[in-house]
C-alpha cells in the first residue's frame, strides 16, 4: 500500500513562499535547509497525510509561471469551513482564482494560487 510522503512546489523566492504558506494559510513550518551540493534550498511545511516541500533552485529556478485554465496540477486540502478561509483569504489580500463552486449537498470548492502560481484547490465536503 502506498501513503503520501509529501508534494513539492518549486517557489522562485523560498522567504516568500514560506511567509505565504505560514503567515496567510497558517501551516506550520517543520525546517528549511540549503543543499548547496544539489543547487537548492527547501522547506517542508506540515500537512496531514503527507507534508508540503517548497524547493527554491539555488541559480535562479524558474520564474512564476501562468495559471492553466484547468486549475491542474494542484494540490487539494480539505477546508472545514470554506466561509472562514474565504474570509481570511480576503483579509490577507489573496485573490481566489476560481470558485467557490458547489455541488448542492454534497461539496463546495475554490482554487488560489501562491505567489509562483502554484494552485491549491480548498474543498469543504458537505456529506
């Protein structure tokens, strides 16, 4: 049987993706370390199921890049309460790109994206 270890998003400045993902969703931060040998920075944040890296390529790595339209890749976390994130979303001045979006009675859903772009979907099971 396979369990998740982690997903990994490469971030262009890893200070600011860990401020984002710390200060604006609240997901703790477990450590940061600098590879020098392998060219990169990262940090892992803590999920339940499996954990978050943020790897910074240390010659520059790759700038933001756009939004696909599909919202894919992604990394989707369960919200309990899809009201309150909006609403801390909005305090915190980060815009939702797509949703929220419903299936009446059974799941309601949003995407954002971090500072590089990278898409993190929020689904509140209603069932």
């Amino acid at each position: 049987m396979w369990k998740v270890d982690h997903f990994a998003f490469e971030v262009a400045d890893l200070d600011t993706a860990i401020r984002f993902y710390t200060e604006t969703l609240g997901m703790t931060l477990m450590f940061r370390e600098v590879d020098e040998e392998h060219g990169e920075a990262f940090a892992f944040l803590e999920l339940e199921g499996g954990n978050l890296e943020l790897l910074q390529v240390l010659d520059g790595g790759a700038p933001p890049h756009e939004v696909a339209r599909s919202f894919s890749p992604h990394l989707a976390l369960t919200a309990g309460d899809l009201d309150a994130l909006i609403a801390t979303l909005e305090t915190n001045g980060v815009p939702i790109g797509k949703g929220p979006l419903e299936i009446e009675g059974s799941v309601r859903w949003l995407y954002i994206a971090d500072p590089d772009n990278n898409v993190i979907e929020f689904v509140q099971w209603l069932k």
